[in-house]
C-alpha cells in the first residue's frame, strides 16, 4: 500500500516495549504514519515493523540516512538514556520535530547541549512526561483553577514500580551509566506530576536513598529515594520512589490546599456545593494507576504536539518547559549522595 504524501510521517528510534506505544499512539491519528522505524540491528526493525503492524514503515540501521529523509517530520526517540542527546541534536540539525522519551539525559552539561542545538534549529519538542496529558492532571488544574483548594502549602507524589527481569530494559537499566538513577529512570514521572501541581519553583531539596541489603535486583545505583522539597512560593513538596519495590504499580498524589484536598481520584473542599466537612467527592477520571505503558495518554500528548507544530505554538511539554523536572532531579540525587540540603541549579 502507497503512503499518502499529505500526511505527517514519523521516524521512530529503537525497537522495544515503548517504541510500540509510540508507534501504536502515532498510528491511531488522522493524518499520521509511522514511516520509518530505526534500530542498529535492520533484521530486527524489519521484524517489529511486521509485529506492530506498520505496513507503510521502512526498516533503517543508519541514522544518518533516516534523518536525510525529507519526507520524515517528526522523529520519536525512544532509545536507550544514554543515545538521547546525540540523537536529539543530530535531528535538530536535520530539521526534524521531536518527541524524546524521558529522561532527557543523565547528566545537565548533555541537556544543556540539547537546548543549544533545538534552539538554533528551531524545531517543536515533546518530551514524554504523558501523564500531564491524563485525567486527573487535568482536573486538579481545573479544581485549582476554580479555587476549590484555595493557596496550596503541602503536595506528595510518589513512584512505586519494580523494574527487574521481567522488563527487558532492566539488563541495561540496573547500571548506573545507563540507567542514571531511580529518578531519571523511571521516578521523574511523578516528580513531574507534583512539579505541575504546584504553581511554582522548586529552590531547595533534601533527600535520603538507599537499596535493598539482598539487592535482588542487582542494581549498582541506589534504588530508593525519598525528599523533601521547598518551593519559592513557601509550599511544601514531599516526593519518593522505589524502583525495586515488590508490590503492584501505585502512584499516589496528595495535595492540600487552605480549602480543599485531592487525594488521587476524590476531593474534599469547602467550596464544594453540598458536601459536609470530612467527606469525600469521587472524581470520575483516569488516574496513574499502571506501569503498561500501552495504558499511558501518549496519543494525546502526540496530537498536542502535532496542533503545536501546525500552529506554530510552543508544546506545554516542550523541551524547555521541562527542563525544571531534570533541575530538581539532579538536585535531588545530588542531595541524597551528599546528605547535605542543595539549591536547585539552572540547566539553561
């Protein structure tokens, strides 16, 4: 079957379980094709291709070649921590729209040389914290926005997910080069969540880390994390993760406010017409209640992006809108390592 040329195609980088959340996201929008999926080994692309059911997708084992092609419009990394920023800025200079898996990278000299060359090349970003795009996200702006929870001094979220052997990504993730640390691998989705949340900075953190004394899952990096951050508006942010917990995926949220709390999907607020004092209103919505990442808002995230580049508007997710996500994860590990309270440093 010919692929239609009005359509905004997508060149999608590396082949496993995310790779085909995108491709399955990118494939659900009108007027979007998967076009070219790309991997080191070409047999390998050329066999996920079939899997996931992307008859109008090339296979590709050079890079460079896929960039060159003009039709590609958007290129969707989803490799492994460490390739992102090369390849970020090699489709930058190639002109190419971007959705870049999280994290950005494991260190803030690599995000700082990705900002330079997005910048210069003028394209859109994505970055893939999706959950602003669910449910929930969306009505505790709303709630906040109507005052429900009047000025909001204390929020919590939490990242409770075992990554281990039954995860394919887990043979590289357990290693600190790669995997960076429980944060930047997997716990940044929450701190996310509570970052977006609370209507300001964060300026100061305090964090405490530590593994497992089996360490069953063999990680060479700490694995737990809990901090305590203070924001510039005076509000209070609690935040932890355990990637090598043993129970069902959770990611509670909790955020209080002079008149009205959320605790996941119920709100308990004084303005709220006809609920008494201490009971809760059942919020009908998705929550961040699964690790599948077939269940994540990624198509919603995309079709921002898409509106954005046909607009010419800037994402809410873009590569510079989440950029503080990173700021304070790096403070946090820094903090956690040194036991001492750090500042949260600008990346950009």
């Amino acid at each position: 079957m010919a692929s239609e040329p009005d359509k905004i195609k997508i060149g999608i980088l590396g082949t496993g379980w995310v790779a085909g959340a995108h491709a399955e996201a990118f494939s659900a929008i009108p007027g979007c094709e998967v076009a070219a999926l790309y991997s080191r080994d070409i047999n390998r692309a050329a066999t996920r291709i079939q899997e996931m059911g992307l008859s109008n997708a090339e296979p590709y084992d050079n890079l460079e070649l896929l960039l060159n092609n003009p039709e590609i419009d958007v290129i969707s990394i989803c490799s492994m921590h460490h390739e992102h920023p090369q390849q970020t800025i090699a489709a930058a200079q190639a002109g190419k729209h971007l959705v870049i898996e999280k994290p950005l990278a494991t260190s803030p000299e690599a995000i700082s040389e990705m900002v330079s060359a997005v910048n210069k090349a003028g394209v859109k970003t994505s970055v893939c914290f999706e959950l602003r795009f669910i449910g929930l996200m969306n009505n505790i702006k709303s709630f906040v926005d109507q005052g429900l929870l009047g000025n909001i001094f204390y929020g919590q979220c939490s990242y409770f997910h075992g990554i281990g052997p039954w995860y394919r990504q887990w043979s590289w993730n357990k290693q600190q080069k790669f995997g960076g640390s429980a944060i930047l691998t997997a716990g940044c989705h929450a701190l996310d969540f509570l970052l977006e949340t609370v209507d300001s900075k964060v300026k100061t953190v305090s964090a405490v880390s530590n593994r497992s004394t089996g360490n069953p899952l063999e990680y060479d990096y700490d694995t737990n994390i809990a901090a305590v951050l203070e924001f510039e508006n005076g509000t209070i942010g609690q935040f932890s993760t355990s990637i090598e917990c043993r129970q069902p995926y959770q990611f509670p949220v909790l955020l209080q406010g002079e008149l009205g709390t959320i605790w996941n999907d119920q709100i308990s607020s004084t303005k709220w017409p006809g609920l008494k004092y201490g009971e809760w209103a059942k919020i009908p919505t998705s929550l961040p209640d699964s690790g599948d990442v077939s269940d994540h808002p990624y198509q919603s995230q995309f079709e921002h992006l898409l509106s954005c580049i046909k607009n010419d508007e800037e994402p809410t997710n873009s590569l510079a809108n989440c950029l503080h996500t990173h700021e304070v994860t790096f403070a946090i590990d820094e903090a956690a390592k040194s036991g001492r309270k750090t500042d949260v440093a600008s990346i950009a």
